[in-house]
C-alpha cells in the first residue's frame, strides 16, 4: 500500500500543486547527494552529513525522496 492516495476531488490546481511540491522534493534530496549534507527540521536546525553521519544522512533524504514521489505520483495519478 502506497502512503499517498489519489486526490479525491481531482481539481487540476491541486493536482499541478501537488507535482510541483513533489519536484521540489526530489531537488532537495539530490541536490544534498551532490552536495553531501542535508539540513532537516529547520527549527531544531539538524544538519546531516555524509561523512559524519551517513545512516541518519541516507535515511533523511531516502524519506525527502519518498515524499517527492509520493506527491508525484498523487498528483499524476488522480481520482481512480
């Protein structure tokens, strides 16, 4: 079972809403690969590295990526 369901109104803008928040996702966990570190939970400020920390670093961007594609695929896919 996927984490995200379908939009069940199917309007377009929060479907377009919707892949754009999920593209913005998937940016921020490969832009940190490239760049090694990852900064999660902006109030608390953690800030991961790949060298330093690698199981919490692989597992905060594995989880940004999860949800870009989540939003993704509940964006493209719609009402069933």
């Amino acid at each position: 079972m996927f984490l995200f369901e379908p939009l069940k109104d199917n309007k377009l803008w929060r479907r377009v809403l919707s892949v754009v928040f999920g593209v913005g996702f998937v940016a921020w966990g490969l832009v940190s690969i490239y760049l090694g570190h990852i900064t999660a939970f902006r109030h608390i400020n953690l800030t991961f590295y790949r060298t330093r920390d690698p199981f919490a670093f692989w597992l905060v961007v594995l989880l940004v990526l999860y949800l870009g594609v989540g939003c993704i695929y509940r964006g493209i896919r719609g009402k069933s």
